[in-house]
C-alpha cells in the first residue's frame, strides 16, 4: 500500500506539473498477438484508488501551499542567510518525510514564486540554495526557467551570483548559460572587476567562454605592484638573517630560521591528525588537463575554513604578507608537499597562465616563500634547483627560499623556473610549506555573498 500511494504521489505530482523523470515505460517487446493495456481517458480508478489519489492531491497542494507562505516573506526581503537557513531545514525533512518527494514540491513552490520576484531575489535564491545543500531537483529547474523569460534587468551582481551557483551545483545547461551570457553582455559596461571574476571563473568553470564580453584573462600585474615588490625583496636581501642568493635575473632570497622548529612539527602534525594529505596534481595546457606525472608528491591543503579560523595559519600567512608589504588576504591558503623515496616535482613554474581559468578569481602569484620542514640528511636529495641560475636549495628546517613570479615590470618571469629533486634515501620524507602571495584578496567564506 506504501508503493502504491508513492507512485501515486509521483503521478500527481506530475499532473500538478513538476519536473520529474518520465514516468517508467517498459522496454516494446510486445507483438501483435500481445496488444498494448493502458489506462485510457475512457477508464477510471477503483473508487478506493481514486479517494487515495484525492487526498494525495489535497496534501501535496497543503505542503506547496505552506512552503509558499513561508518563503515569501523570506523572499521579498531577499536576506539570503534567512532563506538559507530556512532551505536547510526543509532539506532535513527529506530523510523523514518518506511518502511524498520533497524536492518536487520546492520545484512547484518556486514555480508561483521566482517569475514575478526582481531579479536580485532569483539571485538570493540560487545562493541561498546552494548554501541549504539543494543541488538537484526541479528547483534549479525553476531557477532556469526564470532566468530565460523572468526579469530582464538584471544587474551585473545578480548575473555573477546566478552564474556561481549553477557552476556551484554543476548545472551545466548550454541554454541557461547562453541566456546569462547574453544578458551579461548587455549590461557589462557596469559591471565591476570583482563581478566580472566570478562570473567569468564560474561561467570558465562549465566550459562557457566569457572572452567575447570581457577578453581574455590576463596573466599580468600592475607594474607598479610588481616594482614595489622587487623594492621590497632588495630591503630585505640587505637585513641580516637573509642571504640574497641572487640578483639576476630575479632576486632570490633565503631566510634561515623563518619558522621555528616547533611550529613546523606543528604543521606536519596538524595534516597527518585531519588526514588532509592527497595525491599531487598540477594544471597545464589551454584545456586544463590534469598532468599527474610531473608531480609525485602528496599535498595537504589548509583550505577553507582553515585559513580564516586557524591562529597559527592565520599568524604565518600574516608574516608572509608583512614579508613582502601585502595584505594578509592576497595570501593563498598553505599548502604542504611531502616527498618520500623516489618522489619529485619536475621543472616547473609557480606563475599561472591566462589559459588557467581560475585566474580570474584567484589572480596571479607573484611571489613564493617556500619554508623546509624538515633537514635532509647528506646526500637524500630534495633540493629545490634553479636551472636559470645554476643553482639549489638544500632543504633545511625552518629556512625559506623567497623569490619573485613576475618581472619589475609585472609579467610572468620564465627565467623562475625550478624543480624538486627526487628524494633518494628510504625512510627519508622531505616536508616543504608552499606559501603563495597573489595579486588580490583570496576569496573567504562570504566572497560570494558580498554582505547579503
């Protein structure tokens, strides 16, 4: 009887006209001898069935009915952290709610709700989903819909947040991101550097290219911040406590003592205990392709919320910034690679390309601090060589090799390229912390939301 009354509900669900999958037909191995049985316009349902479907119908209609009067208001006030926390709750309904499917019933709330909302409410919305877990359903499907014959004047912000949350939810539909894109044009003398980056990086992120409204990203600086770096690392290189290993064709720094020893344990223990080490990855060429053979290593990340919420990883990405006269935020979140036995990273440069898409969110690294976390004994290898001065690092604990990614005059600088030689000893591990100094801020926890 709880089968029936499900399909029941899935069918009436259908005639109320949500977004579901076709109902199941099955596969045409009938011949002529066998002739089809369908129920016709002509037949009716057992009176016992059609009193069921009556009350299905009348609930279904109660629940989409609630749903409305509760997320109006959160609507007309487009708060995004209240629909959220709101979408939240009423995903938790899914696990006890067993009879009658939920996410069909957001869809057909929605559907009386989105087209006549403005257009910075469907923006509210799509956000406040992603951030409630909603990632399926007919409720993007909505969402869709609205943006192809709702508003039309939607603002540069409303279209970069829109573009976020399908990339968010990897809903990839050539004809949503058409829409935006056109729509994006329209309106994109307006638009700010902060708007166009997200919808680029998200609109990239999907496979839908941006650079006939905005050109192609661009893997340069502003000059003037790539001479005050430069000026920076020259002060520096003249303190003592630095060894400036070379001058030309880029400064190159070492610090010996960056970090104490008890911090760099500390590192190493805080990726081992929340199990954050995975294999290393690096991405190259126009297409983005994952090229796993150039590097071996295994890397933990101290990603969101790490870097906002840690005192010791917030305190290192401060020194880093003060390092080089830059803010804290254009500090990318740590990252530890680890190297055993046999493991390397070849040549290679920490500079990004204009063919990587995440540039236009991420920006550019313009400098690297590259802090040892260990001493490697004579002879295991592990030194961090670069071709271009003829000349290597030796990994030991605490020290930093600081250098430059770009030229004085803010271009990515090839002569940078450097490589980490293969550890050569068993049961030797080289830990080095990569800390990565960008050109703008790294997005935090409410990039996205902006104050909303």
């Amino acid at each position: 009887m709880a089968r029936r009354r499900s399909l029941l509900a899935l069918l009436l669900l259908g005639h109320l006209g949500s977004v579901l999958v076709p109902p199941w037909r099955p596969a045409e191995r009938r011949t002529a001898q066998r002739p089809r049985t369908a129920l016709g316009a002509s037949q009716t349902l057992p009176p016992r069935l059609q009193r069921s479907e009556e009350q299905l119908k009348e609930r279904v209609a109660s629940y989409v009915n609630a749903l409305q009067r509760e997320m109006l208001p959160l609507l007309e006030r487009s708060k995004m952290e209240g629909l959220a926390r709101f979408l939240h709750n009423f995903v938790k309904l899914k696990s006890r709610k067993k009879l009658l499917p939920l996410h069909p019933m957001l869809g057909l709330a929605l559907r009386s709700l989105l087209p006549n909302a403005p257009s910075e409410t469907v923006a509210v919305t799509s956000l406040a989903l992603c951030y409630a877990g909603v990632r399926e359903g007919s409720a993007w499907q909505e969402l869709a819909k609205t943006i192809a014959s709702g508003p039309h004047s939607f603002s540069p912000r409303a279209l970069a947040e829109l573009a976020w949350s399908f990339s968010e939810v990897r809903y990839a539909h050539q004809g949503v991101f058409a829409t935006l894109l056109r729509k994006m044009d329209g309106v994109k003398q307006m638009a700010n550097d902060q708007e166009r980056s997200v919808f680029c990086w998200a609109s990239g992120n999907l496979g839908f290219n941006c650079s006939q409204i905005f050109g192609p990203p661009t893997a340069n600086v502003d000059p003037q911040l790539a001479q005050s770096l430069f000026q920076r690392l020259s002060a520096l290189g003249q303190q003592s406590g630095f060894q400036c290993l070379s001058r030309d064709p880029f400064p190159l720094l070492r610090r010996q003592q960056a970090l104490p020893p008890d911090v760099c344990a500390e590192l190493i223990r805080k990726a081992d205990q929340e199990g954050l080490w995975q294999n290393s990855t690096v991405v190259g060429g126009s297409r983005q392709v994952v090229m796993n053979n150039i590097r071996t290593s295994a890397t933990a990340t101290f990603n969101l919320p790490h870097h906002e919420e840690d005192e010791l990883l917030y305190g290192i990405r401060s020194w880093a910034a003060q390092l080089l006269g830059l803010p804290t935020d254009f500090v990318e979140p740590l990252q530890i690679a680890r190297y055993s036995c046999g493991q390397e990273y070849k040549r290679h440069f920490d500079w990004r390309s204009a063919n990587f898409n995440g540039i236009w969110i991420f920006g550019q690294r313009v400098a690297t601090i590259l802090v040892y976390l260990k001493t490697l004994p004579a002879g295991a290898g592990g030194e961090t060589e670069f071709n271009q001065l003829n000349l290597q690092v030796t990994p030991v604990e605490g020290t930093a090799a600081i250098w430059p990614n770009v030229d004085v005059a803010g271009c990515p600088n090839v002569a940078t390229s450097h490589l980490a030689k293969p550890v050569l000893q068993d049961g030797v591990v080289k830990y080095a912390l990569n800390i990565w100094i960008t050109n703008k801020p790294y997005p935090n926890r409410t990039w996205i939301g902006w104050g909303r």
